[in-house]
C-alpha cells in the first residue's frame, strides 16, 4: 500500500473519489474507521484512510486486457 501525501500524489482525482466514496460507503452500513480523527463523517473519516494508505485498492484491468492481452497505445 501506498500513502498518499497529497491528492496530487495519486494517479487521478478519479480514482481517489472512487476509492474514498467506496470505502465511505462501507463506514455508513457499519465498518469501523481505521483511523481516529475528530470529524464523525463517514466521507471525511474516508478521504484520510485513503491519503494514510489504509485502504488497499487494486485496479481492474483496462479495456482490452482482460484476456491477457496487452494495452493498446
């Protein structure tokens, strides 16, 4: 896993609100928050476990690779 100093730091600010909005999702129907912070909002208490790198995220394949088959350029 990777921490993330900055939102700059990631691939794409895409990526970053789906990975939060994910895992916010997931502290709204019950999981507890891997870090202690003072706000009690579940996409706040999210954006600073992604930034930590506490949330462990894999990329789906692009387009195209799903069978092996390598990118196009």
């Amino acid at each position: 896993m990777t921490a993330y100093k900055s939102i700059e730091d990631l691939p794409s600010r895409y990526q970053f609100v789906h990975i939060a909005a994910r895992r916010a999702r997931k502290i709204q129907n019950g999981a507890r928050p891997l870090i202690t912070i003072a706000s009690k909002k579940p996409t706040r208490i999210a954006e600073q476990e992604v930034m930590a790198g506490l949330v462990a995220y894999t990329a789906p394949p692009l387009p195209g690779q799903e069978k092996g088959e390598p990118a196009a350029d």
